[in-house]
C-alpha cells in the first residue's frame, strides 16, 4: 500500500500542466469497467497490464467500438460496444461478447451490459450492469471402483482397485454484477478513479460465496496519446485472496492511435 500511494504522489508531482487541458485518451473505460464513451471512428486503442492483460479497442464508426481481450494462455475475448444516446451530459451504450476460456474450469462466458455515463465540469459517473451465462466443464470425482485389499497393487491388479472413476458433464449457470464508476480531474493531465462492484453468484461459479463486492482506486495520469493507470484492487471476498493481503497494485498501459 504505501509503495504504491508514495508513487502516486510522485506522479502528481511531476504531472506537467500544460496551458489548457488535454483530453483522455482511455475515456472508453475506467480500470476494468467501460463508460458509455467510443473511442471514435478509426481510432485503435491498445491497452496492457502488468499481469498480461492486453485489449485492443477499434472504433469503426463513431458510435460502434470492437474489443478483443487477451489474458496470455488463459483466456481470449470479443465485445462489440454500440453507443445509442449521446447528449450533452449523458450517454448511454450496451457492450455485447464473450469469452473463451481455456485456463480453469469455466471455458465458454457470453454476456451484455448496458452502461449510462453522466458527466458535468470535472466529475462523471458511470453506471453499469452485467448478465454472464457461463458454461464450464465439470470432472467429478466419484468413489473408486473396490478397495484395494492388503496384497494387491493397484498399480497392477485388472480390478483396478482404488483406482477413482469420473464423470464428465457439461454445467452452466448465470453471474450478474452491477458498478458504479466515478472519475475526478484534479489536474490538466491527472484524474482519480474509483470502480465499486457488486457481484451475484447464486451458483458459486467464481466463489464459495454467492454475493460478494470488489473495488479499484486509484490515478490516471495521461497526455494526448498515453496513458498511464495507478491503482489498488481491493477484494471484499477474502476467498479469493489471502487473509493478510489487503490489496493487489494495478498498473497499466495505453496508447491512442488517431
């Protein structure tokens, strides 16, 4: 925690001001969630973290933005992002995709989520919701065919004692989240982000608990093309990390081609 608040002070510190104020060049998303905002006709957004999560983002008209996500082996994703309302304060779009997994149990996730953006001087908001079907190969363990009695081997034996069989099906359930997203400009080339997540597990698809709730603070300090994300991942599910972990740093990347 301290590294990471004593590198953000330095950044904005150091953060030059320039005469007037640059645009954000990552405006299409805040850490993890996205804002109803494009990236714009023609423009490819490629973004990276430290963990190897890449995403390109290409807008191929104003209002139409396709994403493709990658997560080194783990998993490879698509979304189309359509903005409908674009107004002086407000704007609103749905993102559309999916995912294919082939790093754990979940392999196939499909999803929507309309989110509304309402920005006024230096402040906006984004609001979100997600609806995820997931589908997710199951190996289930069931008892072993016999005991192995103290002479045999079951290395050996043709009853193949204590050996466990295993039955393959195929499960799928629903996850939905819901977030609010908040952006504050401090500076010409400075803002604070602040992601809050809300998630519902009925089925335990992701964790032994069915509702739980994670958040991200952190800085974007950025110029014209670049950018670059400072922030703090704090879990509220302690499943998911270890008990004396209060947080994980979030560190990333991005570059605007106009």
């Amino acid at each position: 925690m301290k590294p990471v608040a004593t590198l953000i002070v330095m950044l904005l510190l150091l953060a030059p001001v320039p005469a007037r104020a640059v645009d954000d060049p990552v405006r299409t998303a805040l850490f993890t969630t996205p804002t109803a905002e494009t990236t714009g006709d023609d423009a490819l957004r490629v973004s990276n973290t430290l963990i190897g999560y890449t995403q390109f983002n290409y807008g191929l008209t104003d209002d139409l933005q396709l994403g493709i996500q990658n997560l080194l082996i783990a998993f490879t994703g698509f979304d189309f992002k359509y903005r409908f309302l674009e107004g002086e304060h407000w704007q609103a779009a749905v993102v559309v995709g999916g995912t294919v997994n082939t790093f754990n149990a979940v392999q196939h996730t499909a999803y929507a989520r309309p989110v509304v953006s309402w920005q006024s001087g230096r402040t906006r908001l984004s609001f979100g919701a997600s609806a995820f079907y997931l589908g997710k190969e199951v190996n289930e363990e069931i008892a072993p065919t016999r005991e192995c009695a103290p002479d045999e081997d079951p290395k050996t034996a043709r009853s193949r004692c204590g050996y466990y069989e295993y039955r393959e099906y195929y499960d799928n359930g629903l996850v939905a989240n819901g977030w609010i997203g908040v952006e504050y400009r401090i500076g010409e080339r400075v803002k604070l982000l602040g992601e809050f997540n809300g998630m519902w597990d009925p089925d335990q698809y992701l964790s032994v608990r069915k509702g739980w709730a994670h958040h991200t603070l952190g800085a974007r300090f950025f110029g014209r093309n670049a950018a670059v994300d400072v922030g703090l991942w704090l879990p509220t599910n302690r499943s998911l990390v270890s008990e004396t972990i209060l947080g994980i740093p979030v560190f990333s990347f991005s570059y605007t081609f106009e």
